[in-house]
C-alpha cells in the first residue's frame, strides 16, 4: 500500500501567511547571496536546501489559490526533490520524509513530495531538534 501525500489542509495548517512567508525568503535569499560577507562561512547544501523547499511550499500555496501559478510550483517541486535527490542517503542526505525523493511516486507528482518536507521542515525544523522518547512514550523520558 502506498503512502499518500499530504493533505495540503495540513501541510500548511501551520504554515506563516504567505506575506510573511514572501519576507522572509526574499531576507534569506539576500543572506545567502552574493553580498553576504566574507568573514561569514559559505552557503551550506542545507542553507540552498531551506530556501528551495521554502520556494516550493510557497509557489505551492499561490497555485492553490491561482492556477496561473502552477507550473512554477511544479517547477520549484521538481527542483528541490532533483535536489534531494543528488544529496544521495545516510549522512549526506538532505531529505527529512519518509518517502525518499527519487521514488517512483514522486515522478508524476513533485509538490506531494514538497509538501511532505514542507510539513517535516514545519513540524522538526532545523533549530528544534526531536526530543528523544523514552521508554513509555514521554520526549525527555
């Protein structure tokens, strides 16, 4: 049995409002671009991974409200599960669902694959790491 993709209801239930969203992609690009100073460390796989799944979810979320939108969202898809995809398994990786980007069932629907990282990326992000659970299911435990 396969896996469905995320319900976009729930995928974006937590998700900033889309102006909000728009601000701070437009900041971590400028961060991350050609400006950014030279005593600060080079752009990380991981810092190029927030901002093209950041892009997906958000020209996902427009193409949901004008289908005018869509194929830069399917683009925006592609491109980070591509992304993904070359990041390989094991420690390189950079995907965090639990379908990997280059299985087959991504082929003919990249923003699924998008908004599964998306809701992973929303639910454990980067700076707030998983609580490990103890024996009887309590994190810290």
């Amino acid at each position: 049995m396969t896996t469905p993709a995320p319900d976009v209801r729930d995928v974006y239930a937590e998700a900033p409002p889309i102006a909000r969203e728009v601000g701070a992609l437009l900041k971590l690009r400028r961060e991350l671009g050609d400006d950014r100073p030279d005593f600060y460390p080079p752009v990380s796989v991981n810092e190029v991974r927030e901002v093209l799944l950041r892009e997906a979810a958000l020209l996902d979320r427009l193409a949901l409200a004008d289908s005018e939108a869509t194929g830069d969202a399917v683009k925006a898809a592609v491109e980070l599960r591509e992304f993904d995809t070359r990041q390989g398994h094991g420690p390189s990786a950079t995907f965090e669902g639990v379908i990997p980007p280059y299985a087959d069932r991504w082929r003919d629907d990249p923003r699924g694959y998008a908004r599964q990282e998306y809701r992973q990326w929303l639910t454990v992000p980067p700076w707030k790491p998983a609580l490990p659970t103890g024996p009887a299911g309590e994190a810290g435990a």
